[in-house]
C-alpha cells in the first residue's frame, strides 16, 4: 500500500540529470572535493524550500507538507514556460509568480477555515493536496521524467583547482546564498522582518499590536510558496523533474526545519548546509546509512531541543 | 495533610514571577492566598502541584519533601486542584468526567476487564451527580456546559478524589450569586480534617471561609495572618484592599 | 444509575452482525477471483486502520510512523515464511511480537506531544524505511526490492485447505479482522479505554487526578503496532512479499485519512474507510473508463479534503447525525 508508482525506493535526490563530473580518474581528494560542492549545491537547493516552511510553520504553526507539491509544480511551469519562451529566466521568474498566488490562494480557501481546529487537521490537509497535487501533475504531463535544459551560458563545467564541476552547481550555489543574503538582510532588518520574527515569537501580541494577522499569514504563505517554486525551476537543469519528486525532497526539508529551527532564517542556512553536505558526503562515509543517520539527526533534536538549533518557539 | 513551601523562586529569566515565598499551612486549615492579578498565585499553585519546576526552594507535603515528585504522585499522596480555566474532558460526558476522576482513586483505570468496582465508580458517579447539583445534566458533553455548570464539574472533578488537601484557584469566578451559594455550600461538606487553599477575589468568600489569609504581590509574600490582622495590615491595604476596583 | 457511554457494539449488534454477515458472502457473488483479492486487501488494511484508530482515536496520538509496524510484521513474517516454516499460528504470533517489539523502540517518540510527536514518528518511519530498503543489507532484507517468494499460510489442523486460493485467503483475513475488531472493542469499552480517553481529552488533569499517563499511552501504542504488525503479516502473505514501501511515511498518512474518512473514535468508522480507500485504489483501474482509472489518488485526496473541511466526523458522524 502507498503513493503508488513513485520512485520511493531511489532516495531523497531521485536520478540525477547530469552527472557531476568526467567518470574518470579522480582521486579520493577530488572525490570528496566533488562531493563537498555537490553537497553544496543540493544544500542551497534544500534552503530555498526549507526557509520558506519554517518561517511557515514558526509564524503560522502549519506544518505544510505540501510545501514539496509547490516545488514539483514550480518545476512543472518551468518546464512549460521552458518549453514555449525558450527562456530559463522567463521560468525563473514565472514559476514564484504562479505558485504565489496559488499559494495565496490555498491558504485563503482551504486554511483559514481550519485555524482552530488544531495541527492534526491541517497537516492532514497538506497531505490530501499532495495527493491531489501529484495526480495533477501526473495527468497533465505524464508519469516521466523530464530535466529542464541548462540555459545556455551555464553549461559545461569549470575547473576547481583541477576538478570538472558543473557550472550550472555553482550558479545554483551564488544563487542560494544571494537569495540567503537577502532573505537574511530583510529578516533582520526590514519591517516585515520584524514583525515576522515577532509573530514567531509570540503570534498573540502581534495581534495584540494591531497587526491584520490574517493578511500576514496569506503573505506568508504565498512567498514560502514561491521560494518553493523558484526551487522547482532551479533544480530543473540539476536533477530530474518527476511527479514524485515532491515526496523525495520533503522530508529532507523537514529534517533541515527540525534541525534548523523553527521560524529561523538563519537556522534554515545552517540546516540546509548539514543535510546538503550529509547527503552529499554521506554515502562515502557511511555507505547506504547516511539517510537513516540523517533522520536519526533529526529524532534526537526532537526529543532533546524540539525548537532546533537556532528557532525560537517553544 | 499539611503543606510548607520554603523558599520557593520561581524566575522566567529576568523576571521573578514568585520570590522566596515561605508558606507553612497546617493539617485541617482554611487558608486563603489573595493579591492582585500576576501576582503569582497560579504560578504558587503549579509549584505546589508539580506542574512546574521552582528554580529554587522546597515543597513539602505531610513533612515529606515533593519537589522532585511529578503531579500524579504528589495527586496519589492526596493532592488536588481546581483550575483558573476549566480543565475539563470537553467531548466525554459529565458522568463520564466524574467517572474518570473516581476510577483513579480507586485504582480501577488499568483493567481490561471491568471489574466489580465499576459498579461502586457508577454508584459514586451517581451520588455525585445529586450532590453537585448536575444530574440533569449527566449525558451532556462537557464543552456544552453553561460557565457555571462546568465551574461545578471542575470543582466536583476535584472533590472526587477525595484529597487531603485541596488547592482552589478562582473558583467562584464568573458564577452567579445562586451559583455561589451552591459551590460554597458543596465545599462545607468537605471533611474537616482537609486543608483547603483557596485563591479568591472575592473577598466576601474570602472573609467567610478562610482562617488564616497570605497575601501575595508581584511574587513577594507580603503578609500572612488572620483576617483580622489581614484587614488592619497597612502594607496590605495599600497593595490590594485600598485599591479602587 | 447512570449510564456511562455504549460503544458501537452494543449499541448496533444488528447492524454490525448484517455488516458481517455480508462480508462472508462475499466470495458467494464476486464477479471474479480479481475482486475477492480486492476485498482481501480492504480488509487487512482495515485492520491496519483500526489499530491506527485505537492510537489516534481514542488516544489522540496521530502518528505518522505507524506503518513501520506494519512492515515490521510483513518482515518478520516474511522472513520466518520463507526460512522455517509457513504455519499459520507462529505466523501470527511472529506478527504481533515484531509490531509490538518495533513499538517499543519506537516509544521514544512518546515523551513528545502533538506536531513534535507527529514529526517524530514521520523521522521513525524513514529510519525503519532506509534499513529496509538499503542495498547494502539486501542479503537479509532484500533491499529495494524487499523480500519475494513468501509462501502463503498453512492452516493448523487442516493442512489440506489451500490458502492459495483466494476465497479460503480472504476468510483467514475476514476471520483475524474480527478477531481485532471484538479485541479493540474489549479495550476501549474497558476502564483502560476510558482512561485512555480522558488522556486524550486532557492529560493534565488526569495527572492531577493521580493518573501515571505515560503507562497507558505506552500500552496503547505497543497494543495498536502489535495489531499493525499482525496487518503487516497479512499483507506479506497475500502479496507473497514484503517491500520497504509499506513503512513509508506516506502509507500512515493513507490510513490516517481512512481513519478520519471513516470516522475517528469508532472502529467501524475507521475499518470501513479502509476498505473505501482500497476499493478507490484497486477498484478503479478495472474500470472500462480508462481516464478514471489511475486517478484515485485525485479523487481521494479530493474526498478526504472535502471532509476535513464539511464533515470532520467522518462517515460515522453522517451516520448518526452529526451528534459526533
């Protein structure tokens, strides 16, 4: 019994699209200097989605583990944006639009009428759009997988004292952290920041203060959605685009969220630097153990900080 | 069932929301905690109760000391309490509640097979029921209940249990006279020899019922005594009693 | 006297006592062997739901790691099948002690409440998932695959009746699910169920009425993985086979939705929600309308939205008029 024909048993990162780098001859130093960029790359990959859930979770006490459909449908209207401009940045800025306000909108429909009725009911909201979500996509675009085509300029690799490495990992590295510079500049010292971070801290006051906490939340909501999306698009190049692709990544995410903190930015970056590197690193060292160490990681935060490293909830 | 508190500081980082608070209450009496709103008497309660950790200090329970002690220990040594908020089963019925609360001291809850006791429990349920006014009401689930028939529940809750001392926080609050008269006649018929601790602003309540009176403010026990000292004290007067409500 | 509450038992034999009575006639007028399959499958996974409803219904404690149970008696019983022998009544035993034995490990996520206890069980559940489906221990637990060629069940005292044939597989399952339903029906109507409730409805004052909590949501959980395991074992019978995908945390979450489909708190809710879920999931793709046919996860997710939002109470509380 389960999800049906998804690529469960693969692991988290699914098939990849484009090998690393040349199959030969690498040392075990440029082994683990590959493996350390790689696990940079899926890091800022997973920070994307994981900044947006647990700002999500920290300010709202949603558990949004629909948070991986918007990343599967931000690659999907990439692809489609992809396949009629030609033109990745066009999809790169289409796809956090759509999921915006389709994130808006969901938050508008279905979750404000279930505020009070406690976490049970909203995750298990989440859930039943997965199942929704991935039907869709299914019925839409069909059960294979795609990879969007690097954009041109991005090709090819460059050479890291000697190592091949894709250039399109590092564009997605510069682009992870430009977007983690930004994201923690405003959450620091923006207006928004501020109340954001207030919210996390303590929701009542803030509407307390006079703040429209409905409005807040849908915000919210639609930009973790489409940092969602802006995840989907970026990882298209990366690693494969599949109806499925939702499942594998989210509990990476949550791991990362756990970790991290909940309702902080710069828990987010730090989590999604651990579970990056580990997955990355993992399977060289532990050999296949990697990812339950990784959970196991993430169990024992629960039992011994359940607000993470750096979150600020009780 | 005596209870002593020594030294008990309860601090929220900088804040102390209750200071060296010394209390010695002994078997058999009626006390009365009072002082403005945030002045630590529910944060008194949880201590006592086990509810929360004190930061530093003691509290002893029949000369023993509990501090380590989880709730439902201390609840088995005789403890019970009654809640600023209801603390009731909202979806289960009134019966059900009592029943729960009368299964434990029993020690009926952890059988598979209903033992002869369920039958005493469904007895006890019943007369409990009579005496607290809320027979009709034996079916209704808890949430359904009128303020004041749930502030009889919470009450009954505890009495169930049949403690040896009894803390009450606010229980009059929000009942009408006729509700008053009721809840204050139901804890007259608790045996003598239980020690009552009653938080309570309504002073009349609090004048009728309590031998001795603690007055607490900002966390700091100001002063401790009879009623008539407590009216006379000047520190108290200005505090709590000379305020304009 | 008053009475304190009935549960679905009482209160309905007869309705219960048709239900059944249909079930057993099933095979008498299914269309084909594919269907008494189908109906074999509804109901271990009915009994997966029930024992899930015991945890989340009547103990309040949604988890997401149930299905490691599952597969922790799919395994076990796989193992022992295909190694030793396929008897039915060390089978069964190896069942509940594999579900029981993985719950006790799994207890840990009990000192959590709520959505940290929710998360706890999701990271349980991958942890049990990644062991499984790890290639490098494929020797013993087959890996991705899992483990293949498990041999049906042979009964004691009757060797001679074959459980390879479908109809004598699906009385086994209809006769264990029963046997779960009368057990789970004893537990919760018992002053343990009731104690169990008043947790769930608000554990702190049962602490303060001198309730040690934790014993009773430990038994509840190690009694409902014990029956998840006994499902569990079911399934690898039937499927003659045992794959990581049953400990997904995913497949909990498809329980947990029949369970609040069915309708929380009830059993019956919960058992019969399952058999829907898998009627959608089975059923569809036999369907001469091809577009329908793989859409149940759309149809389903939709449905079960539709009640988290209208009808909480699930199919029961239609049934008896919303008084919940």
């Amino acid at each position: 019994m389960g999800r049906g024909p998804e690529r469960r048993s693969r692991g988290p990162t699914g098939p990849p699209a484009s090998g690393g780098g040349s199959a030969c001859k690498l040392t075990a130093i440029e082994v683990a200097l590959s493996a350390v960029l790689n696990g940079l790359a899926f890091g800022g990959l997973i920070f994307l989605l994981a900044a947006g859930l647990s700002v999500i979770f920290g300010l709202m006490d949603v558990l949004n583990l629909a948070h991986g459909s918007f990343y599967m449908l931000g690659a999907y209207v990439g692809l489609t944006v992809l396949g009629l401009t030609n033109n990745f940045w066009l999809a790169l800025i289409a796809a956090p639009i759509a999921l915006a306000i389709l994130g808006g909108a969901v938050e508008v429909i279905f979750f404000r009428r279930i505020y009070q009725r406690g976490h049970l009911m909203q995750v298990l909201l989440t859930f039943g759009l997965t199942l929704v979500f991935v039907d869709l996509i299914r019925w839409r675009f069909g059960p294979q997988t795609h990879s969007l085509p690097t954009p041109p300029g991005l090709e090819g690799a460059v050479h890291i004292v000697g190592i091949p490495f894709a250039s399109y990992k590092l564009f997605v590295i510069l682009f992870a952290t430009v977007v983690a510079a930004v994201l923690v500049v405003a959450w620091r010292k923006s207006k928004v920041g501020a109340i954001l971070r207030a919210g996390v801290a303590d929701r009542e006051m803030l509407g307390l203060l006079g703040i429209d906490l409905s409005r807040v939340f849908t915000a919210t909501f639609a930009f973790g959605a489409a940092l969602a999306g802006l995840a989907g698009v970026v990882v298209g190049p990366y690693l494969s685009v599949y109806p499925g692709m939702d499942e594998s990544i989210l509990v990476l995410v949550l791991v990362v969220v756990v970790v991290g903190g909940l309702g902080s930015i710069e828990g987010a970056i730090i989590g999604s630097l651990l579970v990056g590197l580990a997955n990355a690193i993992g399977p060289l060292v532990l050999g296949g153990f990697e990812a339950a160490s990784i959970f196991a990681v993430m169990a024992v935060v629960l039992l011994v900080r359940p607000r993470g490293l750096l979150g600020l909830r009780q | 069932m005596n209870l002593a508190t020594a030294s008990v500081t309860v601090r929220f980082g900088a804040v102390a929301a209750l200071q060296d608070v010394s209390l010695e209450i002994a078997s058999g009496e009626r006390r009365a905690l009072i002082g403005p709103n945030g002045a630590g008497k529910t944060t008194l309660f949880d201590v006592i109760t086990g509810a929360r950790r004190p930061t530093s200090g003691r509290v002893l329970l029949a000369d023993a000391d509990v501090t380590r002690l989880s709730t439902w220990r201390r609840a088995r040594l005789g403890l019970a309490r009654t809640f600023q908020r209801s603390a009731l089963f909202p979806n289960l019925t009134v019966a059900e509640n009592l029943a729960l609360a009368v299964r434990v001291r029993v020690q009926a809850g952890w059988r598979i097979w209903p033992s002869r006791l369920e039958g005493k429990v469904a007895a006890e349920v019943s007369s409990r029921l009579d005496a607290a006014g809320l027979a009709a009401l034996a079916q209704r689930r808890a949430w359904t209940l009128a303020h004041g028939e749930q502030r009889a529940l919470e009450i009954e809750l505890a009495l169930a249990s049949q403690p040896r001392l009894l803390l009450l926080d606010e229980p009059m609050a929000g009942l009408s006279g006729a509700e008053r008269q009721a809840a204050v006649t139901r804890l007259r018929s608790l045996p003598e020899q239980v020690t009552l601790v009653l938080v309570e602003h309504d002073l009349d309540v609090v004048f009728a019922v309590a031998q001795r009176i603690s007055v607490l403010d900002h966390g700091v026990l100001i002063a401790d005594g009879t009623p008539a000292e407590i009216r006379a004290d000047p520190r108290v007067q200005e505090v709590y009693l000379g305020r304009a409500d | 006297m008053t009475s304190l509450r009935r549960t679905t038992l009482r209160r309905q034999p007869l309705g219960l006592l048709a239900f059944l009575l249909f079930l057993i006639s099933v095979p008498a007028w299914a269309p084909n062997r594919f269907w008494i399959n189908v109906a074999s499958q509804a109901l271990i996974f009915a009994i997966f739901a029930m024992s899930l409803d015991l945890l989340l219904g009547y103990g309040g404690m949604p988890s997401f790691g149930h299905a490691a149970f599952f597969a922790a008696g799919a395994y076990g019983c796989a193992l022992w099948a295909l190694h030793r022998s396929p008897d039915l009544l060390p089978l069964l035993v190896i069942g509940l002690a594999a579900g029981a034995g993985l719950a006790l490990v799994g207890a840990l996520a009990l000192r959590a409440r709520g959505i940290f206890f929710l998360m706890l069980t999701l990271a349980f559940a991958q942890m049990v998932w990644s062991v499984l489906s790890n290639n490098q221990l494929a020797g013993v637990l087959g890996g991705d695959i899992g483990l293949i060629g498990v041999p049906r069940p042979v009964l004691p005292f009757l060797p001679a009746i074959n459980l390879f044939v479908a109809a004598n597989f699906y009385f086994l399952t209809l006769a264990v699910a029963v046997a779960v339903y009368l057990a789970l029906a004893a537990i919760v109507a018992s002053p343990f169920g009731r104690t169990l409730e008043g947790i769930r409805e608000n554990e702190g004052r049962m602490q303060s009425l001198g309730t040690f909590t934790f014993r009773y949501r430990l038994a509840a959980f190690v009694i409902a993985g014990a029956l998840a395991g006994l499902a569990g074992m079911l399934s690898a019978s039937f499927n003659f086979s045992a794959t990581p995908a049953s400990a997904f945390w995913t497949t909990s979450g498809l329980a947990m939705i029949a369970v609040i489909v069915g309708g929380a708190r009830s059993l019956v809710g919960p058992a019969v929600g399952a058999m829907l879920v898998v009627l959608l999931q089975l059923g569809l793709s036999s369907l001469p309308a091809q577009s329908l046919a793989e859409h149940w996860q759309l149809l389903l997710g939709a449905v079960f939205i539709a009640f988290v939002l209208f009808l909480p109470g699930g199919m029961v509380a239609l049934v008896r008029g919303r008084a919940g």
